[in-house]
C-alpha cells in the first residue's frame, strides 16, 4: 500500500463516470456496493478536456468509464497509448458502447456486464490497461 | 474591446471564421470582456473555461467556441475539434457527441428524457444537437456505424473467467 494514498488502496476498481454516461446507470452500480464519482461533478474546465479527465482520475486512483474511441480527437485509445508511451500510471479506462446506453433496456445488460467484468477482477488487474466490456 | 486591443488580436480572422459582420463580433467581445468571461492582454487572449456556457447569443457562443480552438458548424451549439483529421460532431463544451443524440432520438426519447439522463445538457444543447443531426442524416449515421464496427470488433464476445 502506498504510503502517500492509504485511503484510495481497495481491493476492487473505484470509478469516474464521464459526462456521457448516464447517471441511472452510475446510480445502478454504486447500488452495488461501488465507488462511483461522476464527472458532471468536476470543475467545468476538467469536464471539457480529455487529459485533465483521465488525470483526475488516475490523482483518484478511479478507472474511467467512457464511450469515446471512435472520435479522432476525443479518444481513449489514443491517450491510453500516449499514456503508456510516456510511462504515466492511472487506474485503467473502459469503454463501453454509446448505441448500447442509449437503449432503454439496453443499458441494463451494459449494467450487468459491467459488474460481471467489475466483480471478477481487482483494481490492479485494471490499472494501467484499456478495456473494451465485453459484448456478452 | 478598445481599438488597441483590436488591433493587437486576430480580430479580422474571429469575423471570418464566425461569418458575421465586425460589429457583432464587437459586440459579443464586448459583452463577455464585461462579463468576465474573456480579457485581452498584448493580444494575448484569456477565455474562462465557463465562456462557452455562458454566452447568451450565438455569436457570443460562436466566439468564445472559436476562442477555444474548436472548428465552428453551421449550428452554434455543434462543434468539432480542431486537428486532422477534425472531431466528430459534438455539443460545445461538453464532449457529448452529435451521435449519442442521434442514438436517443431513434430510439425515441424526448428532450426532457435526454435532459434528465445526461444532466450537463441543456433543452436548448440537446435540440441543437438533434437539429444537426437531421440536417446531417447521412454523415451522423456514418459515424454511428463506424463507432458500432469498432466497438464490436475490439469488444470479447463473452466474458471469460478468471483462473
């Protein structure tokens, strides 16, 4: 454990929903016994930049849920690249599928897959690495 | 602004890129200088991060969306990130792309539903964004293709257990 941050040490991931998700669904898994913090609630000039997301959430030790990869200049999988090419740590990123919240039923498969991936793995299996939730 | 300051910023660029004559785009400097929401100093020009928010006028919004280095749509609300390629489509200031919208209204939410789910959004955000995608069918509908391809060949089929 990490002398300068006992507290933010636990056993499965803490989360940072982005502005895109949600909060039904952020609600839905913090009903579960999660640490989920939203980014609607970060100061406006956090919420506007990608960078200063993922680095709020890797000071929180939180993994960041997210929907954009497909947006060249709004993308994850880039920065998880650039992050890991400049050796920078955060507590991992997954992505989830933005036609798949928008669905009123939809959303709560995404829900039960996202504890499904959450429950079988450990805040450290996550840090560092990109994840696509699984589609099943 | 006072003409020095004009002078010293890229005031003739801000008029072309936000396409309205120099006195409106006067205008609108004026009023988010006195609001706070931007100052000009040896041409140097400061934006606070709530300028895009708060603006009151679509030219104001235009301005301060310029300001920030966005690339400005026909829809003041709906700007793309500079670089090449450019962003996709999304809401000023909150990078909620055009497309997650577009998502909702397919699958028929009102805007008081979408309101209530993505909080940071206004009525006004959310039917801008659904404006441009009904003028933009074609291109949005791409774009949620290419992001559903993508999602699906990267995303595991099921999960797998852990050993």
């Amino acid at each position: 454990m990490s002398e300068e941050t006992p507290a933010l040490e636990t056993l499965f991931a803490r989360l940072l929903c982005d502005v895109m998700i949600p909060a039904e669904l952020s609600a839905a898994i913090r009903a579960q016994g999660y640490d989920v913090a939203e980014a609607r609630a970060l100061p406006v000039e956090i919420q506007q930049d990608d960078h200063a997301i993922l680095r709020a959430a890797a000071q929180q030790r939180r993994v960041v849920v997210i929907c954009n990869y497909s947006d060249p200049q709004s993308n994850f999988c880039l920065m998880h690249e650039a992050w890991r090419a400049q050796g920078k740590k955060y507590a991992g990123i997954i992505l989830i599928a933005q036609y798949q919240i928008s669905s009123r039923l939809g959303r709560w498969e995404v829900r039960d897959r996202l504890l499904n991936f959450l429950n079988q793995r450990t805040a450290d299996e996550l840090s560092n690495q990109l994840w696509w939730l699984p589609q099943e | 602004m006072t003409k020095k300051a004009t002078e010293r910023t890229n005031f003739a660029e801000w008029v072309t890129a936000i396409g309205v004559d120099a006195d409106q785009v006067k205008a609108a400097w004026q009023e988010l200088q006195r609001r706070g929401l931007v100052s000009a100093r040896r041409g140097k020009v400061t934006l606070s991060p709530l300028a895009m928010r708060r603006a009151t006028s679509d030219v104001q919004r235009r301005l301060a969306a310029h300001l920030s280095g966005y690339l400005l749509t026909e829809n003041a609300f709906i700007v793309r990130r500079a670089g090449d390629p450019p962003g996709l489509p999304c809401i000023l200031s909150t990078r909620i792309a055009v497309e997650q919208i577009a998502s909702y209204f397919k699958e028929g939410w009102g805007v008081t539903e979408i309101e209530r789910d993505l909080s940071i959004l206004t009525r006004e955000e959310i039917e801008a964004a659904i404006q441009y995608y009904l003028n933009h069918r074609e291109e949005i509908e791409r774009d949620r293709q290419h992001s559903r391809a993508l999602y699906e060949a990267h995303a595991t089929k099921r999960q797998t257990m852990l050993a």
